[in-house]
C-alpha cells in the first residue's frame, strides 16, 4: 500500500545497496510479504535501481510478492522429496487448494509455496504446515488432509 | 600506446595489447572465437559459456581471461569443441524451443555460432525442451521483446546498467523461470525504461527486436536533427522513405549511441501532415499556390519593406549554410540587422556572459570528456531529459567513481545518482552559486596561482561576496547553508570538476549574472583550460551553436564579429560588395513588439514558432497577425505559420546537404538521404531564390559546399572548416586554417578577450521579476519531456513518441495538491497575469512544495500563454523560468 508507512523499517538501515537483502527481510517481517509499490519504496533508500530489487527478491525463495495465508504450505523439492515425487505432491496441492504456487487462497487461509530440503529426508516427500512437518505423503493422502480442512 | 606483448595462438605467434582479454586479442587477429555475451561496450560477463578456449592446457572462458605473455592460446581441440557444443546446444533448446536456423537467420548471433560450431538438430531431441510459453511483451511502442528467443546473456541488462544508467532491467525469477524483468506483473513500458533501444540494437538473438523499423536499401550518414549533443547517425532507406535509423559508432560525440528521439524520432519525416506547395493567403485562407507565384509575392512585399521595417527570425533547426544565408539576406539585401533566431530564448545570456568573462560564448569542454570529469556539478540541467547523451556521461563519470552534484529546484531523474543534491527556489542560482564561492575563498580551496596568472578582476569579486553572509543566503534559496557549504568543498576538492548549465541558468531577468556566477565559480577553482573541467552550457538545438555562429544574430556577423566595428563592418561590404549597417538590430522579442510599437511590417519566420515557444506566447500570436507581411518558412504547417500571409515548404533535414555545429563546437555533416517531400525545396535553396527574384547577386551558390567556403573565407573561427575535411569526423572549432586539427577544450593557455586574460565579475542578488503573491500564490517553472521536442511539430507525428508522452501535465507537489483538493488525473486551470491553459494534474513530489511545472510541447495547452517576458537587461532572455500562478480544479 502506498500508505503502509515503512519509514521506521527503513530508516533502521544504511542508504546503501549493501542494506538491500536484511532491508527487504525486515520490510516482509513487518508486512508479511512484499507488495509491489514497495519495492520502489526499498529501491529509492538502497539507492539501488528497481528492476535490482525485483532481480534479486524474486531469486531468494524466502521472498513473496503475496500475502501470506494463515496456514503457510511449503512443499520440499529438496533432492529426495524431488526423487519421491514432489513434483506429484504440489500439483496435487494447487489442485485441491485451487491456486497455484506462490499464491494465497482468497480467504487469506492458505498460501502455497515450495522451498529446498527441510530435513526429513528420510521421510519424504514431506510438506510442512507452519512449521508443522507431514511425511511420506501421496496425492491421495495430501487431498484427504485438506479437502476435509477445506470444507 | 599501450604494451604489447607475444601470444601463441593455435601455434602462430603474434603480438596482442597487453591489456587485452584472450577474445579481443584473437578477434583482433581475425580468429573467430564463437562469443554470445560479450560486447565490446561492456564488461566482460563469462555467463554464456561459449567462448571456451585452452589456455596452457586449461579450459577458460576468453571473453574474460587477460592474456599474459608467452601464453599458449588454442582454440580448436577437441575438448574445447566438445564442451562448447554442449553449452550451444543447451542454449539452442532454451531459444526458440530448440530449432535451428530460425526466421532471424544471420541477426541472430546464435544461429551463427550453431552453424559454426556445427550442431546437429537431432542430437536436441535428447534434451527436455523448457515448459514455460511467456508471452510476447509488445508494450512498448517502439520495441518488443520475445523471452522464448532470450537466451539469458544479459547484455541489455548490463547495457541499461553500464551504459544508460538507467537499470530499468535485471534478471529476475531463478533457475529455470529465469527471465528479463522489471517488477512483479509489469510490463517493459511500466519499468524506468526511457525507450532508448541501446539494449535492443546491441541483443544479439533478436529476442528484443524493433518493430516500427524497416530493413533499408541503403543508409546515409549525417547528423540527428534533434538535440544539440549532435549524434551521428545512419538514416536508412527504402525507397523514397528512411525506414531505420543507428548510432554511427566512429562518431566522437555519441559512439553509436542514440536517444529514444534520434533513433526513432525520424518518421515525422515521411508524415503526411508535411507541406508539400506553397501556400498564399488569398481572402483570407491560405490555398496553394505555384513556386512562381509565392516568390513573386515575396520578392515584390520583400523588396517594398527594405531597411528595419524588415525583420529575419532564422532557426537553430537549420543548418549552418541555411543561417549564413538568412543573416546575409536580412543585411546585405534587406539593409537591416534585424536578424535574430530563438537562441534568443535559449542561450543567449551564455552568449553575452561568457564572452565578457572568457571571451567565447560555448561549451568549453568535448562532450566525452565530461565522462572523465572527477566531479560534475548540474546546475538547471535536466541533462538525462534534454541532453540524453551527454547524460550517459555523466552516469560514465559516476561510475567511475566521480562525484555528481546536481541543483535543480525540481528532483530531476539525474538527482537519485547525485552524491549530493539541492532543492533550491527557482531563480536564486547567483545566490547559492556566490554562497558556494564565499566558502571556497573563505576556508583557502580556491586555485590562487590560477587567479594570480590567468584571471583580471578578483579583488572586486572577491569583495562583492561580503553580501552572501548564510543567512541571507539561505532566506534566498530555501536551502540548509550547510548543503551549500559541502557542494563548494565537493566542487573545489575533486578536480577537474566540469560544470553543466542549461535553461535552469539562462532563462531569467538575470540569466547573465546567474552564466557570469558560473564562470566565477570554474576561474576561482582554476576548472578552466582544461578538458575535462570547464564550463558547459548545454545548447538546446541541433544547430542553435551554429546559428549563433553564423551570425543570426542582430549585433554580429558570423564568427561573433560585431556589426558596430568600422574594420568588420568594412571587410564585410567588400566582401558581399553593399554596404552595410552597423547599429545593431532588433532582438526576437524586439522584432514581435516592434509590429505594434515600432517598424516592423514584414517578418521572414523560418523554422520557428513562436505561437507557442515565445513567452507571454498571447503577444507573440497578435503581432503575427498584424504585421503586414508574414512569410512562413516551414516543414509543417506550424500554429504560427497559420497567420503567414505566405507560407513556403521547407524540405527536412534528411532531404538536403550542409552542416550543424553542435553544442560541443563540433562542425559535421547533414547529408541528403531521400529527395525533398513533394515540392519542398531546402532552405538555402528558397533563400537564395528570393533574393535572386529581387534581383541581387550574391546568392548564386551550386552547392552548401561553396557557401561553406564563403563563411569559411569570413568567419575566422571556421576558417579551416570545408565539408571535405568533415567528410568522416566533424572538426571542432576554432579551427582557423586548413591545417589546424580542431580544438578539443577552450581556453587552455589564455583567453579570447583583449589582454587573455578571464574575468571575476562582482555580481548583486537579484529576484526573479515576478514573485508569488496572494492572488498567484504558486510559481510556474517550465521543463522538457525526453520523448519530445521544442513545441513537437516533429515529435508529435512520431506515433511511438505520442504514445510515451502525449499531454501536458500540470506537476504538482502533494502538499499543494491536497490544499487545492487537487489529484492526479483531475482537470486543473493554471492562470498568470496573462491568461490561463488547461491540462491535467500529476501529483508528485519531483515539484517541490510552492512550484508547479509545465512543458510547453503541446498546443492544446501553451504554456507560454502563461510565461513572463519580462526579460534580462543584457541579454533580453525573456524569464519563461519563473512566473507566478493560481491553480484550481477546471
Ligand atoms: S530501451 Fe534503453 S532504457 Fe529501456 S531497457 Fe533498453 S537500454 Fe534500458
Ligand atoms: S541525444 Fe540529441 S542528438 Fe543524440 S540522438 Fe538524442 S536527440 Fe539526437
Ligand atoms: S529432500 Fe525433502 S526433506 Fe530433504
Ligand atoms: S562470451 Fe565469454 S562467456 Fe559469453
């Protein structure tokens, strides 16, 4: 928003490019993610371009560009998950959640995102739920536990 | 001359450049390396893989591998073939989804190199072609850009970034999603981008392509016909029409780069709005008439209006040849100096300052080498908007770590790379410039051998600056003193430090204090003589250096030689074998009042139009319409030329041969590229014919060519100037004789003044005439749009231009707006003393509190209705700066 007033995030840093990656961790922390406008916003006090800003949020996973749900669903694609067919699990996902990765149900509940392994390899293919982990899921199982929640 | 060394490259040794990389070294020897992402403008990247080489036995990437001497460079084993298929093959799947030979054919670099390097298309199959189909992004009217042929090598990102500055682009998203973008859902045409094509006329796969461009028969080398940076340009053809256009590469001025006006701004020529016959006014209207019949006319009215009841306005649009002409007309025919042209409001205080105080009204320095200046100080200067490739050096200063002051009442483009930058209120430059230079004499930064060697005058300077105490300074320009104090130690400390003005100086009551403060401000820091300091005015026009060289002027011949001196009045009746005046004649405004209140009956308007450029523009239109007599000379039907009595069809400038000069004093050619538009005729061409139909002689000339001789023979400045010597580079005047080479910065040993001396001028605060008050509670200061031009007879019918900017805007700081209930999008009406114009408001903060800001492109909202002409004693500018105004919603 325009009026979001970011001056107190901003002025906690150095005007320099160098600020740009904690600049922008802190402005999501306090929005939760990272609306467009902002970013000329970060530009202008990094004294960096726009395009850099986009350039470089867009390539750090951690980065959204939408708000967030309150369930927060991030599929692994680390190599094991990925071996054990994550790919099968987040399609599945953004079937049954009907939006697609990146992107935040209209009723704010849930948001979809993929990130690298989170540790329960042995497990996979996992997702977790804010923070929550489910393990050795299938398309199956993954619909059953968000249909119900769902309706 | 840089060190050579010795390479062995695929077993034959040669010499190479120290300095260079492994793949300049073998291009240099004709040794093709296949290379993607390399430019020769950028920094080496190495992101695209396939210049692979073995240097000593490894594999490296050439385009970024210095070479060292004694190196074994091969270019053809086996394992540098293999990986290099690779890496083609890879990039060939990504581009295109995998085919080669697409419809790009040899554009395409990388279809060049799969035919070099030999790929076989079947061997693609085993690679997973990518899933993603992104569409064509064709926002932008000029360009598209086609992310399936994009092959990720980032030279528009770095061309943006390293050579435009602008970095309206990057890589964004990752891994396989990679792509070219600007923000999240945007479009190229919602990105900074100013439209410049410098990144899609280096792409090397055609993924950004140009769209209105067709491919030419032939190209002509000339001049833009734009801005005074004056870039060399190859105008294309097909046809009768110029169908492409590109930056001319050995061109010292802009090295092949070019501005979104000069590479796409040439189709107005082929618009069918031009004038193709002459037009009389018969009952009232104006109907075509036949050549014969317009001369006539012109001739029998021109011929009864002899002496000062006749008055010339000549053009800075026209080439050298054209105002030499006009000017030799208005003096040796019609027996008048009245002659002026719109220099008059533009520069003319540069013209009248600078020659009191170094002797010589121009740019001191060349162009590029303000990219080497270690500080630059911006003063009334949009330089990105009106002098886009001057600009690209200044962003080649900043990056190489010069400092960039930039004061400007309004937060222009330029200021977010500034180190520091000044709000100040328009019109109080002398203020803040004398504020600056009472810092630097008082903490001991200024150069006193300097002063003591080369400049006259300082103690009476120095002791004027006793009235520039802080706080009167800081009343005066609204700005901390401490900012003033850090842009004096900033300008002092750094040098050379190259000072660049422009209207922001000029166009006021005192715009030749506020040139003489700058001039001040370059000899008390000794920033002059050499060539990358200086003082700088940015000349507006293509050829207004030329105009004002030529002599289009009513107090000098050409070469700045005054009309009032019994020697050069003398040398100029032999020459042209009349006799001449010496009182100096009317001024641009001058010659409009003197339709009501003085001599004037007929005006020769040639290029010009001051319906809309003229301040208080409303007197401008009603002494058109009474003069008597009012011949237009034109390549549009321009609003003035709607009050001609006659009105006489100009050919452009691709349609006729002759010179600019540009603000750099850079003399070069503008060269016939296509026939003249219907029955237009070039300038020089309907000058002489009417002065031949009054029977005089002089004006029989076969060619530019030989008029250029005849100025050469009188104008010692250009002595050495022939459109043969400029065939390739243009020279740099002065340039005397025909042996001198040109001169790349002024006033290196001395000045051009009796004694050589430069001189300190003791300047007094004065505020601009009109202030605002109760009833005008805002100050008007006008700009310019980048995408257009003068009063856009020729940028608004470039489609694409309209596009990117195709109305006023009354720019308002949020602060004034939300006062007046005002916001972005809503109808306001801006009203002076002498009338009101109607546009649409954009808040912004760019505009500072108090001040509102207009261009005056566009004639459905004159501008200069609104202007004051009160104008500067000296140099009769008149103040289009500052005026005082009331904005309400319309
Ligand atoms: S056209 Fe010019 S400004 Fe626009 S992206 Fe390309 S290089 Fe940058
Ligand atoms: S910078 Fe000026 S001269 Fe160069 S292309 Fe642009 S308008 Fe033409
Ligand atoms: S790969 Fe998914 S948890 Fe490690
Ligand atoms: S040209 Fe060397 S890596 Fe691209």
């Amino acid at each position: 928003m325009a009026t979001t007033n970011l001056g107190p995030v901003l002025s906690a840093f150095e005007r320099r490019p160098e600020s740009l990656i904690p600049l922008l961790q802190s402005v999501q922390e306090s929005l939760g993610y990272l609306p467009p406008d902002v970013l000329g916003t970060v530009a202008r006090h990094a004294r960096v371009p726009r395009s850099r800003v986009y350039g470089v949020a867009s390539f750090y996973s951690q980065f959204r560009f939408n708000p967030v749900g309150r369930h927060r669903v991030a599929v692994c694609r680390g190599t094991a998950c990925h071996v054990g067919g994550a790919r099968f699990i987040l399609e599945q996902l953004e079937r049954t959640l009907e939006i697609l990765e990146g992107q935040t149900t209209e009723d704010m509940e849930y948001s979809l995102e993929t990130v690298a392994c989170i540790g329960c390899c042995g497990l996979a293919p996992c997702i977790s739920v804010n923070d929550e982990v489910s393990a050795k899921l299938t398309p199956m199982k993954v619909r059953k536990q968000f249909k119900k929640a769902r309706k | 001359m840089s060190q050579k060394i010795e390479v062995s490259i695929d077993g034959s040794t040669v010499m190479v450049d120290a300095s260079a990389t492994v793949l300049e070294a073998a291009l240099e020897h004709d040794l093709f390396i296949p290379h993607l992402c390399h430019h020769p403008d950028l920094e080496p990247a190495g992101v695209c893989r396939l210049c692979l080489v073995e240097v000593d036995g490894c594999l490296v990437t050439a385009c970024n591998t210095p070479v060292t001497g004694g190196a074994e460079i091969r270019t053809d084993t086996e394992a540098v073939k293999e990986t290099r298929l690779g890496a083609v093959e890879l990039l060939l799947v990504n581009h295109h989804h995998g085919t080669v030979d697409c419809e790009e054919g040899d554009a395409c670099e990388l279809n060049r190199i799969a035919r070099f390097v030999g790929v076989d298309e079947t061997r693609l199959d085993r690679y997973r072609p990518p899933d993603r189909s992104l569409p064509v992004d064709t926002s932008n009217p000029f360009f598209a850009f086609d992310p399936s042929i994009c092959v990720l090598c980032g030279i528009c990102v770095r061309t943006c970034d390293e050579i435009v500055g602008v970095a309206a682009i990057d890589f964004v998203q990752r891994g396989f999603d990679t792509t070219i973008g600007s923000a999240p859902g945007q479009q190229w045409i919602d990105s900074d981008c100013v439209s410049c094509g410098e990144c899609v006329a280096r792409c090397p796969t055609g993924a950004l392509s140009f769209t209105g461009f067709e491919t030419p028969e032939r190209e002509v080398t000339t001049t833009c016909t734009y801005c005074g940076c004056g870039c060399g340009i190859h105008l294309g053809v097909a046809g009768d029409r110029l169908v492409s256009a590109r930056g001319q590469r050995e061109n010292p001025s802009n090295e092949g780069r070019l501005c979104v006006k000069g590479r796409f701004g040439f189709t107005f020529v082929n618009s069918p709005d031009r004038l193709t016959t002459p037009l009389i006014r018969r009952n009232g209207t104006l109907e075509e008439a036949t050549w014969d019949e317009a001369l006539d006319l012109v001739a029998e009215k021109f011929s009864a209006s002899r002496g000062d009841a006749f008055a010339a306005i000549a053009s800075a649009k026209l080439t050298n040849e054209e105002n030499y002409l006009i000017q030799k007309f208005s003096r040796a025919v019609m027996g008048t100096n009245n002659v002026d042209h719109c220099a008059r409001l533009c520069h003319s205080p540069s013209v009248a300052g600078l020659v009191q105080s170094f002797g010589s009204g121009a740019m001191t320095s060349s162009s590029k080498d303000i990219g080497d200046a270690r500080c630059i100080f911006a003063i009334g200067t949009n330089t990105t908007a009106a002098h886009p490739i001057i600009g690209l050096q200044v962003m080649r200063s900043i990056r190489a770590g010069g400092k960039l002051i930039v004061v400007n009442p309004r937060e222009i483009e330029l200021a977010r790379y500034a180190d520091l930058y000044i709000q100040n209120r328009a019109g109080s430059d002398v203020a803040l410039l004398m504020g600056m230079m009472r810092v630097i004499v008082d903490e001991g930064l200024h150069d006193p051998e300097f002063i003591e060697a080369r400049c006259e005058n300082f103690e009476a300077f120095r002791d004027s600056l006793g009235q520039y105490d802080e706080a009167t300074v800081e009343e005066k320009t609204g700005v901390p003193f401490a900012q003033i104090a850090e842009a004096a130690r900033m300008y002092a400390q750094n040098s050379p430090a190259a000072i660049l003005y422009a209207m922001g100086i000029t166009q006021h009551t005192h715009g030749t204090d506020n040139v003489l403060a700058t001039s001040n401000l370059a000899l008390l820091t000794g920033n002059v003589g050499l060539p990358s300091g200086g003082l700088n005015p940015l000349r507006g026009q293509s050829n207004v250096q030329g105009a004002c060289d030529m002599g289009a002027l009513p107090n000098v011949y050409p070469g700045y030689q005054n009309v009032a001196i019994p020697e050069v009045k003398a040398k100029f009746e032999q020459a042209w074998g009349v006799e001449l005046d010496d009182v100096p004649g009317l001024t641009h405004l001058e010659i409009l009042r003197g339709v009501t209140a003085g001599p004037i009956r007929a005006i020769y308007l040639v290029g010009e139009n001051p319906a809309l450029s003229e301040a208080d523009a409303t007197h401008a239109r009603e002494a058109m319409e009474k003069v008597d007599f009012l011949v237009v000379q034109d390549i549009f039907l321009t609003e003035s030329a709607e009050y001609a009595d006659v009105v006489l069809p100009a050919a452009s400038f691709a349609e006729k041969d002759g010179t600019f000069t540009n603000t750099e004093r850079r003399v070069q050619r503008v060269r016939k590229a296509i026939p003249p538009v219907g029955d237009s005729r070039d300038d020089a061409w309907i000058t002489c014919a009417i002065a031949r139909r009054m029977g005089e002689e002089g004006f029989d000339f076969e060619s530019a060519e030989e008029v250029m001789e005849e100025i050469a023979s009188l104008t010692p400045s250009y002595g050495g100037i022939t459109h043969d010597r400029i065939e390739q580079v243009g020279l740099q005047w002065p340039c005397p004789e025909a042996s001198h080479p040109g001169t790349r910065y002024l006033h290196a040993e001395t000045f051009p003044r009796p004694g050589g001396r430069g001189r300190f001028f003791p300047l007094k605060y004065r505020p601009p005439d009109e202030e605002p008050d109760a009833e005008y509670p805002l100050v008007l200061t006008t700009e310019r749009s980048l995408y257009h031009y003068h009063t856009a007879t020729m940028t608004r019918r470039v489609p694409g231009l309209e596009t990117l900017r195709s109305e006023e805007l009354v720019e308002i700081h949020p602060r004034d707006a939300v006062a007046l209930a005002i916001a972005s999008g809503d109808r306001v009406r801006v009203t002076s003393r002498r009338g009101e114009v109607e546009a649409h408001a954009l808040v912004t903060e760019v505009s500072p509190p108090g001040t509102i800001c207009m261009t005056f492109h566009f004639h459905e909202a004159p501008t200069n209705v609104l202007t004051n002409a009160a104008y500067d004693p000296v140099a009769k500018i008149p103040e289009t700066k500052v005026c005082a105004v009331r904005v309400e919603r319309a």
